[in-house]
C-alpha cells in the first residue's frame, strides 16, 4: 500500500520566458504558471511511501509528470506516489507541468530509519476492544466495531487526529475485516447485537470511502473469532471460527469464499480440522496458510484442544491439504508474511510448556520444504498481540496477554530481526494492552488502537517510529 505525506522542505518555482510580457510585445512566450509541489511536511521511513500533488497557486490541481532527482532516491510513479529507497538520506521529488510548459516545482523529502519509540498520539473517539482496522487508500486508517461501540471512525495521518466516518447500525466486535478492489473493506461476522441479545453473525457490511458502509449478502454460517485471507484475484477466503456463543461451543471446520464480483458469498471446501483462534496468511503462490487454532472455547465440560497443525487452502481447487506441523500447538498466535516468501509464526497460547500457558517461541513456515522450524524467542511471552512488518523487513511485536509482568497486559514491544533472530524491546509509558489492533501507515509508521487494559476497551492510540 502506501504513505503518509511527507516532504520537508517545499519549492516554489516559477521562470519568465525571454521578453517583456507586456501586452505590447509580440511573439513573447507566457510566462510559466507558479507550481507547487505538494505536500511539504513531515518523514518517512525507509521503504515507505508518499503520496505527492502538483497544484497551482490557487490551489487547483495541476497535470504534471513527477520524477526524483537522485539516481539512487527511490522511485515515483506516474500517480505521484513515491516508494522510498532502503537508505536514509535527503532526496529531492520534482513536478514538471504538463498544462505550463517550464513550469516546474521541487520538494526535498526526509527519509529516516526507524526510532524504535513510542509516541503518544490524540486518543479515538470510541474506546474499542476486539475491533478492525483497515489502512484506506488515501492512508488514513477505519476503526470499525468493537465490544462498546457501532461507530466508525478514521484516523487521519495529515492532522493526526480522528474523524467520525458513519455507523454500521449494530455493535460487532470479534469479526473479520477484508480489503477489497478498489479500496473497499468487507466486514463479516463477528457478534452483534440486535435489541438486547447478542448472538454470533451470518452478515456482512461494506464499507466504501465516501459513501459508508451498506449491508453484504449473507454468510453461508455464523462465524466469530474466524480468520479471513484475501486472495490473490480479489475474493476473500472465511475460513473456521465459532458458530455460537457459549462456554463450551466447538469451532466448524467450514469455509467460504465472498466474490466482490457478485457480492455473494458461497461455501468452499472445509478444512481437515475445526479451528477458532488460528492464522491465515497468503503465500507468493497464491495458495493460503492455516496455522494452529483450537477447536473449542471450552470453558467447563468439554476437552480444549490446542492444534500443532496446519493446512494448505488451493484457490485453485478451492480444497484443503495439511502441510508441515508447527514446532508447538498453539492459538492467539500471530503469522507474517517475510518479503521472502516465507512465514514467521510467533508467540500464542499453548499447552505445550511447564508452569505458563503463554508462548515466547518463534517458528518460521518455508513454503519451498511445507515444514515449519524453530527461529528463535521472544524477550516477552506474548498471546492475543499484533505483528506488523516494518518497512525495513523487521517485525514489530506489540503488547498481547503476557506472564512475569506486572498484569497480564504487557506494556512492552520488541522489534523482531528475522535475520539475526533477535529482537529490540521498548516499554509503553502509556498503557498496558491486549485485543488491539496495529496497522502500518503509508509513511512506514505503526498505529497502535484501542483493545483492553483488562477490563472494558480503551481508546488509548500511540504511533511506533
């Protein structure tokens, strides 16, 4: 995807053709217009984005081809946007009018590794627990849902602050949230609340920039805590999760797919094992990962089955075969995809340690050998927290259900080196969190959103730089 706007330093350029411009003189070429390049704050990281604009000075946009100066500063496309080098330095973006002939702007643009800090940022609207969020084209990011809440709001980057983005008409937390083409999110499953009772859904809700969120077709089955993967041509895969609510409901072993196309959902093949709280990651090949899971909530009666399992899903053939085994069972995990192609699985809650249920343990998927093996640990027990892969291939490992911390909160993050299996840890001053959410910005920035201190949801953000 792509930035948040960055560009520090701004040049105003404008030149005078040879000859007087009065309007006396004859066969003296206009003057080019004034043009600006835009916009002219801020940084971003290496391998980031930014989105930039030519305008006149009025403010109206112009038509203009934009390149970088330097040979090696990265590269921009015909759009405007800017894709960042992975050196830090000081590159320079140029406007070239298309409409004023030597009409030409230039703005120097700040490109910088990461801090690995904390920042406090303006809290949500709405405090959130077991929401989405979703990184929209134009770079802000939609918090939708969550246990206290039906409203919808976007965090801005440019102003740093949240905006009121529409209402889905009914509390829904524990759900899915999809990309789509053309900058739509699909919003399925999950609990709401109808009246006074809540119960575990079959809907679904779009939401589209401009125009809000608008009921889907039906689900084929009722889902929450289900993991969703988009495909590679646009549709989106809904696999496992609970059927209902309850202390001992087993998971389903369905699947389904959601074609934008049609706006329909239909069943796909099911999985060869029944799975709540696993992961699902597309491959380079198109093919989707399932990883771990368990098969019950299983609070009293019945047996809770942790799976060291996994499953290959063929879009192709719209079936499942299991591949490889995780290094240890596991769900509440999180699964990355590297730029390599391969898949790096860490933390979660498990069954297979002495004294503590919670996982520090990281394994890596290679998709060439379907086999799963040890890729060092974590400085932090970790369950229920969020990865986000950094601009510069490093992943960033926030907060989650912890053990040997003062609460089960942690308050901590590490940056994890899938290279040298090594991780960075910072500590929040700000809050404790787990059931939060952790989206990437189009500068390289991470939002950080909401979740639970232990108790309700909290509306508590900070940004990771």
């Amino acid at each position: 995807m792509s930035p948040v706007l960055v560009a520090a330093g701004l040049a105003l350029l404008s030149a005078c053709g040879g000859g007087s411009s009065s309007s006396g003189s004859v066969g003296a070429p206009p003057p080019p217009a004034t043009l600006r390049l835009l916009p002219a704050s801020g940084d971003i990281k290496v391998g980031g984005a930014l989105q930039v604009w030519a305008e006149d000075a009025q403010g109206h946009a112009v038509q203009a081809s934009f390149s970088v100066v330097e040979a090696q500063g990265g590269t921009v496309d015909a759009a405007g946007r800017y894709q960042a080098p992975a050196t830090a330095g000081t590159y320079h973006l140029r406007a070239t009018s298309s409409q004023a002939p030597g009409a030409v702007a230039e703005a120097a643009v700040k490109v910088s590794v990461y801090q690995v800090a904390l920042a406090p940022a303006p809290s949500s609207q709405v405090s959130r627990l077991d929401h989405t969020a979703s990184l929209l084209p134009d770079g802000s990011v939609l918090l939708a849902g969550g246990v206290e809440s039906s409203q919808l709001e976007r965090y801005l980057p440019s102003s740093g602050s949240f905006a009121p983005a529409g209402d889905l008409g009914t509390r829904r937390w524990a759900h899915q949230a999809s990309a789509l083409p053309g900058g739509g999110v699909l919003l399925t499953g999950g609990i709401g609340v109808t009246g006074n009772v809540s119960a575990v859904q079959s809907t679904a809700q779009i939401y589209e920039p401009g125009t809000g969120a608008r009921p889907a077709g039906a689900m084929t089955a009722t889902r929450m805590l289900h993991a969703a993967a988009e495909l590679a041509d646009g549709r989106v895969l809904l696999t496992g999760g609970l059927p209902v609510t309850g202390s001992d409901i087993y998971a389903t072993a369905t699947a389904e797919i959601f074609n934008p196309a049609t706006g329909g959902f239909t069943a796909s093949g099911s999985m060869g094992t029944p799975r709540t709280g696993h992961t699902a990651t597309r491959l380079p090949d198109g093919k989707i990962l399932i990883a771990g899971g368990r098969d019950s909530s299983c609070a009293i009666y019945c047996p809770l089955r942790i799976w060291a399992s996994a499953e290959l899903y063929d879009p192709a053939t719209g079936t499942f075969t299991s591949t490889g085994r995780l290094t240890q069972a596991r769900y509440g995990h999180t699964a990355t995809a590297l730029p390599d192609g391969r898949v790096l699985i860490t933390g979660g809650t498990t069954p297979d340690l002495p004294d503590t249920d919670m996982s520090s343990s990281v394994e890596i998927y290679d998709p060439a050998t379907g086999t799963f093996a040890g890729a060092g640990t974590l400085l932090r027990p970790r369950s229920h927290h969020t990865a986000t892969l950094l601009t510069d291939g490093r992943i960033l490992l926030a907060h989650g259900r912890t053990t040997g911390e003062s609460s089960m909160a942690s308050a901590t993050l590490e940056v994890f080196d899938p290279l040298l299996s090594k991780s960075v840890l910072l500590v929040s001053n700000l809050t404790t969190r787990y059931s939060h959410t952790a989206t990437r910005l189009l500068s390289g920035d991470v939002l950080l959103a909401g979740g639970t201190e232990g108790g309700g949801g909290i509306n508590l953000t900070e940004l990771f730089r």
